[in-house]
C-alpha cells in the first residue's frame, strides 16, 4: 500500500523527534509513505525546509509557502506531483490528512482529482463549543470539517469523546454515510510507549514542597492561566502550605505567563520550565498532575501521568470520563472551574490516603487501556487505512 498524508508538524524535520520517530514506525507498515508539510519561506527567501528522505520508504516534502494563504495550493500540486511520480492506484493506495481542516481540504481536492480513497484524522474536538470561540479561523474550520466528513472515505479519531460528538452531529447511532457507502469510525489514539516509559526521579526543586505539575503547550486552548490564577488564589487562602507549581513546555503564550506570575509575585512558588518534548518530563516528580484545558482531543500527558503514578486533576475534556473516572482513577473538574481546581488540590493534598490510592489505581487502569506494544497498534493503524480502499 501506498500512503500520502498532508500535515503541519514541522517537527518531522527534526532527526530526533518523537513524531519522527512514530512516523518511522508508521512507514514499515506500508510500500512507500509520502509526507507533506505545510512550511514558510525564510524572510530572506531562503528555504528553511528540504525534501528529506527519513527512511528506505518514508519521504517528507515541504510546501515552502510564501505564505499560509497558499498551503492548499502549493500542497495540491505538491501532492498531485506525488500521486503521479509513485504511480499511486486506486485499491491500493490512501490520502490521509492530520486534520479535517486545511488540511482535510488538500486531501478532498487531492481525491476528487485523482479519485483516490480519503481518510481524515481528528486529533482535536472541534465540535465543543471551546473550540469555535476561540477565533473566527476555528468556527470557519468547524464548518469545513462538517462538509469533508460526509465527503471521506474513512474517518479515525483519537478518543470516544470525538467519535461520540460526531455520531450526534451527523445524527446517525453507528456510522457516517456518504452516498451509498456507509463509514466507519476508527478509534485509535496516539501510541503511548508503555514498555519504554521507565520515570526516573529527577528533582530540580526541594522536596519540602508539594509540587503540582503541568505539561502543556503554552496557547490559549489549554488555559493555563486558570491554573495560575487559582495556585495564586490557594496560596493565599492556606499561605502555611508548601506548594509549588511547575509548568513544562513552549509556546505563544510563554511571555503572558511568565508577566502573570510576576504581576502576582508567584516568581518564587510558580516555575516555567521551558520543554520542547513533553515526552522527557518527569511525570512521576508531581505529587498531582494538573490540565485545565478548554477542549483536548485526546490528552497524552495524562496519560503518562497515568503511567507514572502521578494522580490527575483534569477539566472534562478528551478523555475524561472515558480513561479517567471521577473520583476513582482520577479527578474530573468543569471546565473553566477555578474554585472547583482549588477545592479539588486542596482535597488531595489534605487526604494523602486518597491521593496514593487513586494515583496506584490510575496506574493499574492505565495498563489495561493503553496499547500492549508497538505491534499491535501498528496494526490498528494499518487497519484503520485499509478500511478506506
């Protein structure tokens, strides 16, 4: 089988990246697997990027846009170029996009003129009503990804919580029709290395404090400042406690957070810790993991706080409800609940017993859900794709 997926992970460029390394694995699946990545020129004209072979069947290919308004196009002529110069045919050979957006759209146009099948991935939950008011790009793309759907060939998603929100959106109990064939639904999350994942302790602060840890990228959808403004609020509702926060990751919104903390003189009890692959944190260090996202797709890190042993206080996103059940292998607070947070540390600091109960349980449930090893997902995957043909 012969695969193309249009992207925007620029991390593929990077040798030593994780996704690189998942997409590796992913490109023993098939004969040849082609990847597309929506980049800009440098300012200078130069190109930042190059077409790179990554492995013996794995190719990347940027679009080296002069700018975002022109992905699609440049990723339609790129792909159409690949199509034609691998000799792509239809029964044997799927476009796949990482998203139902911009993405989605290449490969739609990409389908329609080479009527090769189509699957779309969704990686986020576009139908929560975060999503769409977070701008008006994210309310256009809501309305994009409801015209591809239907339009697909198969569909695969990283969580129950999207499949679920899709089957009510397309009013159907099991499955999307397009014309007369009838689509599936594939739920397959991001593969979490289980059998690697080996925690270390690996302290940077005084153990005399309670930590309570984060790992997230630092943009608006996953609101970190209300953990901010709530650690800032706990502090001086209960200034006897030793407790810190520690926030891994990178972003956008890296310098409106570091001014946050400042502004309420937290310098000494919150700590932004710049991480490039949250994959490296060292989940096993907090005494409890936060996430206060608007809207997950999926929550990876949870997941690995899961796996360390670390308990969980999430907002009802992503998996919530689904791998997390409240009060038993974790927390599930209301979105955008700051005093709900608050009472909700407070609770699990206070009662240790709890605390050491639903962080082993945690990591009991999670070896049950997650996948055994790389094969098995491998052919999930796999699968997932060749339900398309």
């Amino acid at each position: 089988m012969k695969v193309l997926t249009i992207g925007s992970d620029r991390k593929l460029f990077e040798e030593n990246s994780d996704v690189r390394r998942r997409v590796i694995d992913y490109g023993t699946l098939f004969d040849e697997l082609h990847i597309v990545i929506f980049t800009t020129r440098f300012k200078n004209n130069d190109l930042r990027f190059k077409n790179t072979k990554i492995a013996d069947t794995i190719w990347i290919y940027p679009t080296n846009s002069w700018s975002k308004i022109f992905y699609i196009i440049d990723a339609v002529r790129i792909g159409k170029q690949i199509i034609y110069n691998a000799k792509f045919q239809q029964g044997d050979s799927v476009i796949s996009t990482q998203d139902p957006f911009e993405a989605g759209l290449v490969g739609w146009l990409l389908k329609r003129a080479t009527h090769i099948p189509l699957q779309l991935q969704i990686h986020t939950d576009f139908l929560s009503p975060y999503f769409g008011r977070g701008s008006l790009l994210n309310r256009i793309r809501v309305k994009i990804a409801l015209f591809l759907i239907p339009k697909a060939n198969g569909i695969r998603v990283v969580s129950k919580r999207i499949r679920d929100s899709l089957r009510v959106q397309i009013n159907s109990p099991t499955k999307l029709r397009t014309g007369d064939q009838k689509l599936k639904i594939a739920v397959l999350p991001i593969y979490v290395a289980c059998e690697s994942y080996a925690p270390q302790r690996n302290y940077t602060l005084s153990r005399k404090n309670f930590v309570l840890l984060m790992a997230s990228r630092f943009e608006r959808e996953k609101n970190i400042g209300l953990a901010i403004d709530a650690f800032g609020e706990f502090k001086k509702e209960h200034p006897k406690i030793p407790i810190s926060l520690e926030i891994h990751g990178e972003g956008s919104l890296e310098k409106r957070y570091i001014l946050r903390i400042k502004e309420k003189g937290l310098e000494n009890s919150i700590f932004i810790l710049r991480t490039k692959n949250l994959t490296d944190v060292f989940f096993d260090r907090g005494d409890i993991f936060l996430l206060t996202s608007h809207y997950e797709g999926y929550g990876r890190t949870v997941i690995q706080a899961m796996m360390a042993g670390c308990p969980v206080i999430m907002t009802d996103v992503g998996i919530a409800g689904d791998v997390i059940q409240n009060e038993k292998n974790g927390i599930i607070i209301p979105v955008g609940d700051k005093e709900a947070l608050k009472k909700a540390i407070l609770d699990l600091y206070k009662n240790k017993g709890k605390r050491v109960e639903i962080g082993a349980r945690a990591k009991e449930d999670i070896a049950g859900y997650i996948y055994k090893n790389r094969e098995e997902y491998l052919k999930q995957y796999k699968q997932a794709l060749e339900e398309c043909l």
